[in-house]
C-alpha cells in the first residue's frame, strides 16, 4: 500500500535573448586577421507553482485509483529573474595558413533574483567575472591539424531554492 498524490505544475516563462556583433577584417604581413567584439544578453522570467495533496492510499497487489482532486497544499510559489549577460573581444589570426591562432576575453555577468513565497526566500545574485579563451591549431599536412585551448564558462544557479543567494559557477 503507498500514498496516492496529487500534483498541479502551472509554469510560466518568458524568454528574450539578444547577441550584436562588430567584426573587422584585414591582412596585415603574412597574416589574416579578424577582430570581434559583442555584447549579448539572455533574460529568463519564470513564474513556478506547485500544489501538492494527499488523495489516499493504494494497494498496488489490487490497484483502484481514486479520481483526481485538486490539491490545495502549495509546496512552492516561486517568481525567478535570470539574466546572463556579457561584453566580448575576440581576435584570431591565420598565419602563413598553417597556424590559426585565437584569444578572446567575455566580460559575463550573471545575475538572478529569486522568490519563493512558500519557503520565504527572497535573493539577488549580481556577479561578474572575466572568462579568458585561447587556442591555437598547426595544419601539420592537408586535413591533419594539432590544436590546444582553453576557455571558462560562467553561469547561474537557477530553481535555487535555499537559504542566502547562490554563487555562479
């Protein structure tokens, strides 16, 4: 025999999401090169309830459902904002066309604002952070190439739902 619940999920999000670039192009000696730079944003607005209730039990060995109530227990109520944001330069170079060699900087910001009315949270996280990327590919012969890079990301804790406010990760 286990508990028998009812749940309603109404969600509601809303998402608008913008990226602008500015690119320059030119040769300069043995090289080609091209520098970018961005500025991007993503905002997510959500609206998050759950009810919960306890129908009944059930005996599984010989199952009758019982039909199905609306439940009235709110176990969440929550109201989010996230916004992940950022400014980029970027530069990247072909030299001689066997080394292609790239470094970059994101300027990124993550911020969210959080309730809960349910739990009583109530947080703001606004954080910044430079995130370096480089990389550099050698064409060792046609269609065989060697490369290394690095980047970091940065992002958000969403659907947080603890004491205090979130770090980024």
């Amino acid at each position: 025999t286990f508990p028998f619940l009812s749940f309603h999920l109404p969600i509601d999000t809303r998402e608008i999401a913008s990226n602008a670039n500015a690119v320059a192009k030119f040769a300069l000696g043995p090289t080609r090169n091209t520098v970018l730079f961005g500025a991007d944003s993503d905002r997510v607005a959500d609206k998050i309830r759950d009810d919960v209730g306890f129908v009944g039990l059930v005996d599984f060995a010989n199952p009758v459902f019982p039909a199905y109530t609306p439940p009235t227990t709110p176990a969440f109520n929550s109201n989010n904002l996230y916004v992940n944001s950022g400014l980029t330069a970027q530069w990247q170079s072909d030299i001689y066309e066997r080394l292609h060699l790239l470094a970059g900087v994101r300027l990124a910001n993550v911020y969210i604002h959080g309730t809960d009315t349910v739990a009583g949270n109530d947080f703001v996280t606004n954080a910044w952070k430079p995130l370096p990327r480089v990389g550099a590919v050698v064409d060792l012969v046609k269609g065989v190439s060697a490369f290394a890079d690095y980047s970091q990301g940065y992002r958000g804790v969403p659907f947080f739902n603890a004491a205090g406010a979130p770090k980024p990760e």
